[in-house]
C-alpha cells in the first residue's frame, strides 16, 4: 500500500510504501496534549517505509525526562506529522490526520494508556483497551 500526507498548510509532505505493523487509538497525557485534548490516532510504520517528500518537519522532544518522545511537526502551521518512541526502534508512529485518507490505515486496533482517558474521550465497542503499552 501505498499512501501519502502532509501538513496543514502543505509545507511538508510525505509518503508510505507499506501497510502499518499497528494503529491504535493513545490516551496518554503527552499525545492528549499534541492533539488538543483527544486521543492521538497513530499508526506505527517502519522506519524504512516512510520518507519526506516535501520540505522538512521541526522536531521537539522534552528535556526533563530520560527517554522522552521526539516529536516531528510543520515548523508554519504545526501539525503533527509524525513521534519517534524509545523502545521502538525502527517504529514510526504517524499520526493519522496527516494522511490525505486518514482512514487508509481502517480503524485503530487498540486504545492504549487508557490510564490516562479522560471521561469525555471514547472507545469504540469492542476496541481492545490498555491501561499501558500491550506487550508486542
């Protein structure tokens, strides 16, 4: 499969060559925040899958914490593009919205950090549900 996206504003642009190794749905604190108070939809990718097409993403990871998430974006208009986690080496986790289908992934597999759900947030019946990261 193969699918593209970019940003807000059309600065940056990227593509997929591949099919996701896992969607999900994440209710952490840190994601909540990147996506203005909802669930962030991701879909892990290999890292040898993606690659930028179009301009180059900013990225920011916190300074405060040992292992933290580094965070690429569109320096213009800031959308989200995409996070690279510790522990998941070669594990893009792209964010869905970017995508010009963001459905071309289908639907998350999985609610993840349920820990942190806030009671306004949903998860689809049925939808498997994490207090953390499942084992993989």
């Amino acid at each position: 499969m193969k699918v593209q996206g970019g940003c807000y504003c059309g600065a940056v642009r990227f593509e997929i060559e591949g099919d996701p190794v896992l969607t999900a749905q994440c209710h952490c604190r840190e994601c909540c925040h990147i996506a203005g108070g909802s669930p962030n939809v991701t879909a892990g990718v290999p890292v040898s899958s993606f690659s930028y097409t179009k301009g180059a993403p900013k990225q920011f990871a916190r300074t405060d914490l040992d292992d933290p998430v580094t965070r690429e974006f569109c320096g213009d208009c800031g959308t989200p593009i995409l996070s690279k986690a510790p522990g998941f080496a070669g594990i893009y986790f792209v964010k869905m919205g970017a995508l010009d289908n963001p459905a071309a992934f289908g639907n998350p597999q999985m609610a993840i950090f349920t820990i942190d759900k806030q009671p306004f947030h949903v998860i689809a019946a049925g939808m498997p549900s994490f207090e953390r990261m499942p084992d993989m």
